[in-house]
C-alpha cells in the first residue's frame, strides 16, 4: 500500500513540473492526492512516506532543482483544534535550491470541503533557519566556498520539528536553530493565489 501512495503521489507531484511551484498549488496537489487516491479521506496522507520515512509532499518546479522553484511540505501532525481534525505541515518554497520562505499549513476536510490555514511570512524566523545551517556547513567544511545543497534546501536530512498547541494557536519550532511559526486556527485562511 505504501509504495502505491508513493508512486501515486510522485506522478500527482511531478505532474506539475514546467516552471515555478507555490504554496497555493503544492495545497491543490494535497487535495488532488486525497481526493484521487485517497478517494477523500485526508488520512490517506500518513500512509505517504519519503526519505527518512517522512510523510514528505513535494510540488516540483522543474526536472533539476538548481533552476526549478519547488514547494516541499513534510506532514508534522494530526490534532483536533476547536473541535475539528486538523493536519499540521511545514512548508517551504526553494528556489534554486535556496530556502525562501516557511510556513505552517493546517489543513482541514469536513464533509468534503477543504479548509486551508496558512501562517503569515517570519523573515526573522527565516534567516535564523538559514543561518543555522549556513554555520553548520562552514563548521563542517571549512576549506569550501559554497555550500553544499543538503544545507540551503528543505527539509534538511534528520531535520526535527515540535508542534505545540494552545488553544487555537499552532507554534511549529525547528530542532536545533529555534525558528518557530505560527498560525491561529480561524483567523488567517491561505491565500489562494
């Protein structure tokens, strides 16, 4: 059963593979995946597993990801928030191999209608990310002048992040820079650009 969710999810993914991939469509390509091969049921997503077995979703750009923008989302967790079921992702838009943006996503499926909610930019969360793993690769390999791509994508191999939850509020805090985003469930929808 894994590996047919996998193989479907890749084909899902990898459909959208001429040009640029966005937060709003790596989510149409989760709902895609639930509906199709999930045959609407959004716990189809836990039997989904890439390296390191993470439940990775990844919308790809382009065929090679040193010219491709991609977004690659990792499922973090299942929680009831405010009396309903909510998924709880991470996800980044890379560039060029290049980290530019993370957020959380929280995704909610009632009686067939998809509900989005999507944290707002944190450039300051963002950097300290960057900057984790900018020192790390130094550290590691001091005679380089560039950096490794293992060290400016997403997700990182090993890579931990804590999902914590108050209330409405969700906080997801990446292992061991201390980056943290957050979304209040109910008050910021994704933006459906």
């Amino acid at each position: 059963m894994r590996k047919n969710c996998f193989i479907a999810l890749a084909m899902i993914l990898l459909s959208g593979c001429a040009g640029t991939a966005s937060m709003s469509g790596w989510r149409d390509d989760v709902e895609k995946y639930v509906n199709d091969f999930g045959n609407g049921d959004p716990n189809s997503l836990r039997d989904v597993t890439w390296p390191q077995s993470r439940h990775q979703f990844s919308k790809l750009g382009a065929d090679e990801p040193e010219h491709a923008q991609d977004a690659k989302g990792v499922l973090l967790a299942y929680r009831v928030i405010e009396g309903k079921p909510w998924f709880i992702f991470v996800v980044a838009t890379v560039n060029n191999q290049l980290v530019q943006d993370i957020r959380v996503e929280a995704m909610n499926l009632q009686t067939s209608e998809f509900s989005w909610q999507e944290s707002a930019a944190n450039p300051t969360s963002l950097q300290q990310y960057r900057d984790y793993y900018d020192r790390l690769w130094k550290r590691l390999f001091p005679d380089r002048a560039t950096a490794p791509a293992q060290y400016t994508t997403f997700p990182h191999e090993g890579e931990l992040f804590d999902v914590q939850i108050n209330a409405a509020k969700v906080t997801v805090t990446q292992r061991p820079s201390g980056a943290s985003w957050e979304v209040v469930i109910g008050q910021q929808p994704a933006n459906r650009d």
